[in-house]
C-alpha cells in the first residue's frame, strides 16, 4: 500500500489541484487527509468537493470544527476569525453535510492519524517540542502517528529505552523498535520558510516514508484571495511560507 497523507489545505485550490496530480505521479493507492480543508484561503468549497472525491478518510481539523460553529471564535486571531466569518457565508448546505461527517481520528495497521496532537484530538494542541511530543506519545500505541496543524514538517522518534529525538521532516525508513510522530506539514499555507505545497507517502511494503514539496500558482491564488477581500497577511504569508 502506497498511502499519502495531505493537511492543512485551507481553501488554497491551486495548491491542492498541484499536490493532487503529483500524489498521481507518485502512484499512490489512497490518499488521506488530516484536516483544515477550510479558512484562511479563498476557495473552501471547491477544496472540499476535491478532498471528497479523491480522500476515502477524511479527518476533522480545528478550522471545520470552528465552520460548524463547534470552536469559540474568541479563541481564534482575528485574522483566522475574519477569514472564518468569510468562509462560512461561502459554504453550501452540502458542504457541511460534509464537514459534520468528518471523523477526529483513524487508524489503518500500525498507523494512527490526527489532525492536531493524539492527546485530547478536540482540544487542538501543538506537537512543537519535546515535552509536547512525550505527553503525545502517551495518548497512542501505534508505530507511527500521522499529525498536521502546526504547517511545520516535523518528526518526534521515540526510542524503547524512552529517549526522544526530535528532527526537520525529512525521508526515512523508520526503524522497527522506535514509534514515531510525523507532522506532514501544510498544502496551502506551508510556515517552514518553503511556500511550496508539502505532503507525505507512506510505502507500507518498502517502509519508506517520504516528504514531497509542489509548486503552484501563487500568484493566481493571491488574485483570488485579494478579489474576497481576505485578510492581506493572509495573502502575503503565502509568497514566504511562513
């Protein structure tokens, strides 16, 4: 099984559309996505009609949780608040027949996938340091944990002696002993310094796990963004990655 794994696409088309047909080039068998199809960008409906179509598992992330009226807005900026506001007045009726069929989490064989961190997934907690990684790897018991949320490609390894290393993502074979998690980074809005689409490919029989980075039109999406008079941090952000 030849798996990949998108998040945080957050209404960016141009980039989910590219990651798309590269996920295509990669002879992938699913494709399974963590969450944050919606908010920020200037394309939540025709992202999730996509993410429908082409992602048998589909998880909850904060931002469709905060779409369903289910996150306090004043938990939020106010720039992901206002793009919010904006969001919601674009959804349809189906979209979110969608969005309320989402699930928290899933597992597939040794694999667990989360949106945000596997300790309290509803509470939407970072995986950012060593300290945040340990109390997640406490909340699962499968080899590798797939996460999103932070936009940041990143991975945690814990070892059988309980050490922890924390690294950049990165391709790698994990090794049989260690479990891991694995932030797969951001399709729409990356905040690692790279402003190409990011995602990851688990080979279940080569034992492979790899990162891949995809450019797309920035400019385009930019236009689009300014056109419904998102936020101009939101726009600007995406040139840089961060």
């Amino acid at each position: 099984m030849r798996l990949a794994v998108i998040s945080d696409i957050h209404a960016n088309l141009e980039a989910l559309e590219a990651v798309l047909r590269d996920c295509e080039t990669h002879k992938v068998d699913t494709i399974y996505c963590l969450g944050d199809v919606v908010g920020y960008g200037g394309d939540p409906s025709p992202c999730l009609k996509l993410v429908d179509q082409h992602c048998p598992v589909k998880l909850m992330g904060n931002h469709e949780y905060a779409a369903l009226g289910l996150l306090s807005g004043q938990i939020m900026n106010s720039v992901a608040k206002e793009s919010m506001d904006w969001t919601q007045s674009q959804l349809t009726d189906h979209d979110f027949s969608i969005l309320a069929d989402l699930e928290m989490d899933a597992r597939y064989e040794n694999l667990y996938f989360v949106h945000a961190s596997p300790h309290e997934p509803d509470k939407w907690h970072y995986v950012l340091t060593g300290i945040e990684a340990d109390t997640a790897f406490r909340s699962f018991d499968d080899q590798i944990c797939f996460i999103g949320h932070s936009h940041l490609p990143m991975i945690f390894a814990k070892a059988p002696d309980g050490s922890s290393r924390q690294q950049t993502g990165h391709d790698f074979a994990p090794d049989d002993e260690n479990r891991y998690i694995v932030n797969v980074g951001s399709v729409g809005q990356p905040r690692d310094n790279d402003p190409r689409g990011c995602y990851v490919t688990y080979d279940s029989v080569e034992r492979e796990i790899e990162y891949h980075r995809v450019s797309y039109d920035i400019d385009l999406t930019q236009r689009k963004m300014a056109r419904a008079r998102l936020p101009q941090l939101l726009i600007d952000r995406l040139l840089v990655g961060r």
